[in-house]
C-alpha cells in the first residue's frame, strides 16, 4: 500500500477545485463529497464516517480551509449525483473512461495492491488465459473490478453488492476466485474471524483511488 505525500494531495484537490468552469466561486463554495461504506477505508463508526482515506481526505480539505461536507451513501448514487451535479465529487474511486466524462480525479489518495484470492490448495492460475471460463469469477457487482472482468470475457459467477458477500461467496465454495483489494479483505476476515491461511493470494495490478471532483 502507498500514501500520496498529503502536501501533494492537498495541492492536487486545490487545483482540480479552484480549475472548475465555476473556478474561484466554486473553491469557496461547500465542498459536498459522497462516499460509500467501505471499510477500512470509510465506514460508521460511533455515528461518524472514519476510515483511512476518510481520514486523509478529511485532513487534506481542513489544510485547505475550506468548508465541505461528507455524505455516506449508494456508490453508484454516489457517482449519479456527481454527474448531475448534485454534489462537488465521490471518493475513493479508480480512475475510467466512464468517470473521465464527467469528472476530473485528483492525485491518488491511497494506492492498493489489487489481489487475486483462491481457497488454499486452488491449482487455478488467473493469469492463465486456459482458466477464464473454466473458473468461476467474483468481483463487487457493478464496480470498475466487475465490468472490467465481463470486459475481458472472464467467466464472472455472481452478483455480490459488497466486499463481504464476495469474501462469503469463496469462503462457502460458490466461486473459485475473489478480486478485491487485500486491505479490503482481510479487513473483513478479520472482522468474520476467518483465518487468511484458508486462502491463496496472487497480485492482479497495483491500483490508485482517487477523489473525483465533477467537470460541471
């Protein structure tokens, strides 16, 4: 895992807001960022929304100065709202085509090794082109991970609308393979008390989550 330096995020998140079509007005306006309960990188906790890259987020706009304001909710109302305007952008997302529409990412706020997880003794290979079909494949439905699966014609089995049924899903043996972010993981194996030596793990990629400021 690796941390963007907060001066240069902090940089970053004054550019992208200061270089909005409403520019200096917009800057001094409210700052309204949605998010989405991921742990550990946002969650509740004791009626507040902490979190890792809650809290750099949070640090970043205080050394700013600005007003802003942090609301909790669906990811993909999350991004709908950003994209009609309804709020200033959403963290922490990876940067795609999609969101280049009508977003502009700032600098990464955390960068994750993406990770390929099997049930320990699994002989699949993911990066094995043989594997695609004959594996079944689970990724967070409807996030940048799943699509991106679909796209590459892997045999994607499921629906999981978190990080937790996916981790359910291989634990009870309903697919082969889990994508998901490690930190993301074995946040919830730990908090389901299941042992990370029941897994395999190989590296997919390295990913970087960005804040996603709106265009408009």
């Amino acid at each position: 895992m690796k941390w963007v330096k907060i001066n240069t995020l902090v940089a970053a998140i004054a550019l992208v807001l200061f270089l909005a079509p409403a520019g200096q007005a917009q800057y001094k306006d409210v700052v309204r960022l949605a998010t989405q309960n991921l742990p550990p990188y946002h969650m509740i906790k004791d009626g507040k929304i902490v979190g890792i890259a809650m809290r750099r987020v949070s640090c970043a706009l205080d050394i700013m100065d600005v007003d802003y304001e942090i609301h909790m909710m669906d990811w993909k109302k999350a991004q709908l709202m950003t994209q009609n305007n309804e709020m200033s952008g959403f963290f922490v997302g990876s940067p795609n085509g999609s969101r280049a529409k009508y977003a502009t990412p700032s600098d990464p706020v955390i960068t994750e090794s993406l990770t390929w997880f099997m049930s320990k003794g699994s002989d699949i290979d993911p990066s094995d082109p043989d594997y695609k079909l004959s594996a079944r494949y689970g990724a967070k439905f409807a996030t940048s991970k799943w699509y991106n699966l679909k796209k590459k014609k892997f045999n994607v089995h499921k629906k999981p609308r978190d990080a937790l049924a996916l981790l359910k899903m291989l634990a009870n043996g309903e697919i082969d393979v889990a994508l998901e972010y490690e930190m993301i993981f074995e946040h919830y194996m730990k908090e389901q008390k299941i042992s990370q030596d029941r897994f395999e793990k190989k590296p997919y990629k390295n990913q970087s989550n960005m804040v996603h400021f709106s265009k408009s």
